[in-house]
C-alpha cells in the first residue's frame, strides 16, 4: 500500500490478494446486492464510476466486485459475486472463500465470474462448494447474467456454473497473469 503524503492507494494494484490467497482472498465491492447501477473500477485512477444504470428491470443478486492483483483475458481484474448476508458500501474490502465458478462470454470475450462466500459471515462461511447451494440460488445467478444486458442488444453467453476445483484454478491463473504483467520478474510470486 502507499503511504506518501498526497498519493492514493490504488485498490487493484495495491491491496494485498490476501495472506491465505488462493484458498481465501481479499475481494473488493464494486457494486452492492440490490443495485440496478453498474459501478465499474476505473483502471487509470483507482476510483469507481458509474459506468451506466442497468437497461433491465434486474438488481445485482449479490454483492460484486474483483479480486486485487488478479488479470483476466478481458484485461479486468478478476470478477467476484460474493454471497453473505447484508449489502456493503461500494469499495469496501473484505474476505471470501471461492467456492465455484460461471464461466461466460461477454459479447464474444471470455468474462469469468467467481462465486464466492464471505468467509466472515456466519451464516455463509461454512459453504466450501457451490454444490451445497440450493439449486434456486444458482438459477437466479445465472438468469441474472443471462439477462442483464438484454436490452443494451448485448450478447452474454452463461456456461454451467462450476465447483471450487474449478474456481481455485480460474482465481490461481488470474493471480499469476497479473504478476507476469505487472511485477518485474525478480520479485513476481507464483501461486501453484
């Protein structure tokens, strides 16, 4: 993190994965359960903006947001619903666990979503698999990103929804890309 008078932490670049990454990881919220605005990290400045209102009669099923120090083929940092109890404030930070993964394609760019549980919230942290959520709850998740962009007249294609195997190898992949982008070689940290 930076602590120099006058420069701001970036939280992509400079909030820490977390100690217990891969298993359980630092996730920053973009976007609060119940909110039909797509807030979006701007990449330049470390802030949110609002990238534009939801065309649909849909709201965000649960918390979103990404994964510091992660890097995804669409040049993003890694996408992350996060399950729990209670709504957060845009750009808080807190601990999940992964426990599956939607795989998807975002007007033909691969767009993953982990699904993750707040490993904090007593009634979440249990979960270690997507496979132990009620098959409704996964439902609502997809039809959510299948429809969400319908009315912009833009395509997202929704695969099954994975379990955590799958999710651990998504988030370790997207944790080792941003490292060879971003950190020079000496100093680069390799998450098997």
């Amino acid at each position: 993190m930076s602590f120099m008078r006058g420069t701001a932490s970036h939280p992509w670049h400079d909030l820490s994965p977390g100690s217990d990454a891969p298993a359980v990881l630092n996730a920053v919220i973009e976007i609060p359960r119940g909110s039909k605005v797509k807030y979006e990290l701007d990449k330049d400045t470390g802030l949110l903006y609002v990238d534009r209102i939801l065309y649909s009669s849909v709201v965000y099923p649960h918390n979103y947001g990404f994964i510091p120090k992660t890097l995804c083929e669409d040049a993003d940092p890694l996408d992350v619903l996060v399950l729990m109890q209670e709504p957060v404030v845009p750009m808080c930070f807190l601990r999940v666990r992964p426990i599956g993964v939607m795989q998807m394609l975002d007007q033909g760019e691969q767009d993953d979503k982990v699904i993750a549980v707040h490993a904090d919230d007593p009634e979440y942290k249990g979960f270690t698999d997507i496979a132990q959520l009620p098959p409704h709850r996964l439902a609502e998740i997809k039809r959510f990103f299948e429809d969400y962009k319908k009315n912009e007249h833009k395509e997202v294609v929704v695969d099954d929804i994975q379990g955590a195997e799958e999710a651990m190898r998504i988030v370790k992949e997207g944790l080792n890309m941003y490292q060879e982008h971003y950190v020079p070689k000496k100093l680069r940290v390799h998450y098997d």
